[in-house]
C-alpha cells in the first residue's frame, strides 16, 4: 500500500511557504488570528500537491504553482470554516481543533472565510505569474469555486437533505462540491507551464473528475467507519445532518469497489500524459486508501 508520508517533504515545502509568504504586510487583528489559525492548522494540502504535481509533470514554473497551490488552499480553508458554521453542517471540530467559530466566534468565522477567499484573488494576481496565466487562473478558480462549481454544490447539498435523491443528483452534486476544486487544482498546476494546452487542461479535468469522486466516497465512508481522533473531526455528521450520500445508497463495501474502480480511471487518465507521473499516481492511490 502506498503510504501518504511520501509526501511529506512536499507537504513541508507547502507549509512553509504558507507560514512565511502568505498574509505578509496585514495589520494585525482577530480576524487575520482566525485566518492563520485555520490555514495553518494541519490539512493534508492535497490541493497545493496537486497543483505542484502537475506543475512538476508538465515542467511548469514551481514558484509559480506555490502561489498558485497556496490561493487555492485559501479557498478551501474558506469552505471549511464556512461548512462547519451553525447555519451549515454545524461542527464544532476541525483537524483535530476547535472549529473556527468555536475558537474565535462567529462573526470572526464568517469574516475569516471572507477574507480568505478575497486574499486568495490578490495571492494569484501578485503570483509574478505570466499576465494570460494570471487572467486564466482568475477566470478557474472563480468558476470552479462560485455558483457554477463549489458554491453550486452545496446549495445541492442542502437542498437534497430534504428529499430522497437519485444517484445522478448525488454525483452531480460530489462533482460540484468536490471535484470542481481538486480540478481547479490540477487546471492551476496546467497554467505555470510556457505553453498552455486546452487539450491538456481537459485531460487534467477528466482525471480529477474521477479523483474528485473516489475522494467524496471515501470521505463518506470514513465518515462511518472512522473515530473522531482520526479524522480530527466528529464521526457521523453525515447521519446527524441527513446528509444522501453514495454508502447511503449502495452501503460501504459497494462504495469501496466503486473508489477502487473510479481511481483506476484517474490513474489510467494520468498515465496517457507520460512523463514523471509517479507522484501523481502515488498519491491518487494513497488517496483511495487513506484513513484521514
Ligand atoms: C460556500 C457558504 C459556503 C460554504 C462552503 C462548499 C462548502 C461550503 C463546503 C464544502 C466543504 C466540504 C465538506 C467539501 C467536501 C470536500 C471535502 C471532503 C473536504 C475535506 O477536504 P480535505 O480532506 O480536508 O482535503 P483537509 O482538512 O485535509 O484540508
């Protein structure tokens, strides 16, 4: 089984580059605490990896995919101390800490979040990045985060917890909640290249599609069979929230044929680029069997 400390040098090199360059030059307050307590608090940055692996894959400019990575995690940090306040999945823990709201009130929460998101838009348009790299980032991370992609998903998702939803709706909506970021992500890691390739960022897409999928299963499943140390979160919010998810449908050992089968197709996506795609394939099986 691969194991996911593989990472862990590039993990570093992420972190470090969020704790030293990002937030420079801001004034001091509660909010920015709040900001940096949530980035800084532990997640398996598979996003910024994505993009620095499909960077490195494509011989892409890794400053650059730093950045780039670095903007994308703030979106997602958004989204999570958004999705665990009250009015929403309503979780009082995260990675293993206090909720942002738990820790520094609501209102800070919601600015936090905010501020993260906008922040995220000044990170890549001070990247040093080409200026089309830049426009393009703007226009993915804008799409795939807003109304059409992230955003979309959960108003699906809070939408479907009041009824009784069909499999294409449920897929439709991992897709959006989940896919469309870890697309942004590999897309962001398509643009630090010289030569930006449509055909590419396609293929790019395809591949995270699947990832995006296995990984909401497997997070519903985890969500079951996990405890609460391990995933530093509480365990059946799922069931507390009505949430409809796949193991809902086709129970756990079903949902885990289907990640095997949807990470075979991400794997076999990524092999058709060639090149150094070891990463890539390393951490897209260490990702269908992960425990956190
Ligand atoms: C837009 C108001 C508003 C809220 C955003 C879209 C959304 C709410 C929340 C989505 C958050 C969510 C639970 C998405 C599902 C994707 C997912 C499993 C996220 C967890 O990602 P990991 O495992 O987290 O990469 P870490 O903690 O490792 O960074």
């Amino acid at each position: 089984m691969t194991e996911f400390t593989e990472f862990s040098n590039d993990i570093d090199l992420i972190n470090r580059f969020i704790e030293e360059k990002t937030f420079c030059g801001l004034e001091n307050s509660i909010v920015l605490n709040a900001m940096k307590y949530s980035i800084s608090n532990g997640g398996k940055r598979i996003r910024p990896l994505l993009t620095l692996y499909f960077s490195e894959l494509l011989g892409g400019n890794i400053e650059v995919a730093l950045k780039f990575g670095c903007a994308l995690e703030m979106i997602h940090t958004y989204s999570l101390i958004h999705d665990d306040l009250p009015c929403m999945d309503n979780d009082d823990m995260r990675r293993g800490k206090p909720s942002c709201h738990i820790a520094f009130g609501e209102e800070n929460a919601l600015l936090a979040g905010d501020a993260l998101l906008t922040e995220a838009f000044s990170t890549v348009a001070s990247s040093g990045a080409d200026p089309n790299a830049i426009t393009l980032a703007t226009k993915y991370l804008s799409e795939f985060a807003g109304i059409k992609g992230m955003v979309m998903g959960q108003v699906l998702d809070l939408q479907l917890e009041k009824s009784t939803p069909t499999l294409e709706e449920i897929k439709k909506m991992y897709s959006l909640k989940t896919s469309a970021l870890l697309k942004c992500a590999c897309v962001l890691g398509c643009l630090t290249t010289n030569e930006i390739d449509v055909n590419i960022i396609d293929k790019a897409c395809e591949y995270a599609e699947n990832l995006g999928l296995a990984f909401q299963i497997t997070d519903d499943i985890l969500d079951i069979v996990s405890d609460t140390e391990t995933l530093g979160k509480p365990v059946g919010s799922d069931e507390k929230n009505n949430k409809p998810t796949f193991v809902k449908l086709y129970g756990i050992a079903e949902s885990k044929v289907l990640v095997n089968e949807l990470s075979n197709n991400a794997v076999a996506v990524l092999k058709s680029f060639g090149g150094n795609n070891e990463k890539l394939i390393n951490l897209t099986l260490a990702l269908a069997t992960r425990k956190f």
